[in-house]
C-alpha cells in the first residue's frame, strides 16, 4: 500500500526538533536573542514544512539531517553577524572616545570568541552530519523512492534558509526598533527629572523649584576634583573627590540621612549608582556640605567615565531611602 504525506507524523514533528534548535541557534546569533519565543515556532513551523510532504522514512530523516548540516555550517557567519551588530550597537550608544574605544574591545575580544566556538563547534558537526545525510541519501537512491514534486520536496532546504535570514531581518529590526523607542522614552523620562550640576543651572529659578522638591533631604554635588595617590602622604589610590551639599527641608534636626546617587552623562547614559549614608547631622531648614571620596580604577569605565565628566556636563539624580530625626523618628521611602 502506497503511503501518504501525512503517515510517520510522530517522525516528522519530533525529529524535526534538531534542525530547529540549530536554526534557532544561528537566529540568536544574527539578531542578539531578539524574540526567540516566536522564532522557534515560526522554524520549527518551516523545518516540518520542508519534510512534510516525504512518504518514506529515509527521505524524512535526509531531509532533517541535511537541514542540521546547514545550521551547523551557518554557525560561523552567525557569530560574525553578531559580532558586527553587537559592535555597532555598544559603540554607537557611548558617548565619549574612551567609553567607545572600551567597548569596541570588549566587543572584538567576545566576537573573537563567539566566532572561535561556532568554527569549533559548527563545522566539525557540520561534517559529521553531512555524512549522515550522505548515508541516507544513499539509502533513498537505493530504495528508488519516488520523490513529490512539491516545492517543499524540490526547494525545502534552500527556502528554510531564506526563512531563516528573512526571520532574522524582520524581527531582528522590530527588535531594535522597540529597543530605540524605549531608550528614547527612558531618556525623555530622565531629562525631566535629572538635576545638572553646574553652577549656571543651580540659579534662583532652580532653587525655587528644589525647595518644592517632595524629598525632606535633597542633595546638590557641588565641587568634583580627582587626587591622584601620594605616597608620601600615606595615600595610596587615586581618589574621586566630591563635595555633597545636604539640605534639610524639614522642621526637624536630621540625625542622619541615606541613599542613593545615581550618575549620568550629558547624553543621559547611566555612568554609575552610589549607595551614600551621612550621619553627622543637618539642622533644620539648613545645609551641610560632606566632602567624600571613592577610589579610582582607570580600568573601570565608570570610574574613568565618572572622572572625565566635567561637574558641568555631570548629571546626578538623588533617591532619599532612609532618614533618622534627631527625636528618634525614621522616615522610610
């Protein structure tokens, strides 16, 4: 009895699941994890198209391993992909040269390495399986199965492919186009509230507005410098100093106050978040200036961010977590 495209259903479905993971794999790379959820049903949707309408069992396996052959072998121009995409994406979002040329070697070293382990990986598999396929060619050749004469049959592997790359194009660019909005839209939220540190912006317009601030202790950075280590002195680690201007807006004698700093640059990309606890005291409706200091890494982007920032380019926004009142009160935000 001739069989029909729709027997060995279990065969079809369940072995299809190998070249789709590959496929999936490749995907990932080409679009750096962009919706992966609806790419896996819409390969594995594709891999199944492409050997659906096979009859014997030799020609469904051909096809599925012929189809892993592929992904393993697309492994390496994946990863360069990734690599390029990555490298445009990081860099182009840093704001100075120091922070760019970080990035562009941080993203070579990890591209290097992608790349180095999809060769590794996709090609000695690749060849593994493309015997396998070869066998089972070999054993379709001698059954003299009879082949459809469907565009699945005829063109499956080659259309698979042109999926996949049209796949990683489409949602690859909805991807980045939601992720831009989104920046745009953290951005625009940032600039509404960010204070600037600059002497021309703290003017008498900008102190009425801190007054009506809502936070009972709001924090102004007035003065940034960097000291490098002197031995002579018993310093021994460059310093990133800064004078933090405390205002009391409370009634109330504050017995100590703690939060949180967080840094942004002139194009609002976050530099750094600094957790800042105060004790020693701020009368009320008073300021209290505390000069601190936090080590420098020149290794570090944020620290070397954080220093070539000028106080006037320095954007800051202060969130208040705790207050102590002097008569044993707390005040938890």
């Amino acid at each position: 009895m001739e069989r029909t495209p729709s027997q060995h259903v279990a065969l079809k479905v369940l072995v299809a699941l190998l070249p789709t993971l590959i496929f999936v794999q490749d995907y990932a790379w080409m679009t750096a994890n962009s919706m992966i959820g609806i790419a896996f049903v819409v390969l594995f949707l594709v891999v199944v198209w492409a050997a659906w309408s096979f009859k014997d069992k030799n020609a469904i396996l051909e096809r599925y391993f012929r189809l892993t052959e592929v992904g393993f072998f697309l492994m390496p121009i994946s990863a360069l992909i990734l690599t390029f995409a990555l490298g445009s994406q990081v860099v182009g979002s840093s704001a100075d040269e120091v922070a760019q040329a970080g990035a562009a070697i941080g993203t070579a070293i990890g591209g290097t390495f992608a790349i180095a382990l999809s060769f590794v990986i996709g090609i000695p598999a690749g060849i593994v399986v493309h015997l396998v396929a070869a066998s089972y060619a070999k054993k379709v050749d001698a059954d003299h199965a009879k082949q459809p004469e469907t565009l699945a049959a005829k063109h499956g592997v080659i259309l698979s492919i042109a999926a996949l790359i049209a796949l990683a194009i489409v949602l690859g660019s909805v991807s980045g186009a939601q992720h831009s909005a989104q920046v745009a839209k953290e951005k625009a939220e940032l600039s509404d509230s960010l204070q600037q540190g600059s002497a021309s912006q703290n003017s008498a317009a900008n102190e009425d507005s801190a007054k009506a601030e809502t936070q009972s202790v709001t924090l102004e950075v007035v003065k940034k410098d960097f000291h490098a280590a002197d031995y002579m002195s018993g310093s021994y680690q460059d310093q990133i100093t800064m004078s933090l201007k405390f205002t009391n807006n409370t009634e109330k004698e504050v017995r100590g106050v703690e939060g949180v700093i967080t840094f942004y640059d002139i194009f609002d990309n976050k530099i750094s978040a600094t957790r800042v606890s105060y004790d020693k005291g701020i009368p009320a409706n008073d300021s209290k200036v505390w000069e601190s200091a936090t080590d420098y890494n020149q290794f570090v982007d944020s620290d070397v961010k954080l220093r070539n920032t000028a106080l006037a380019d320095l954007k800051y926004k202060w969130e208040v977590s705790t207050i102590l009142y002097a008569d044993g009160s707390k005040e938890t935000l």
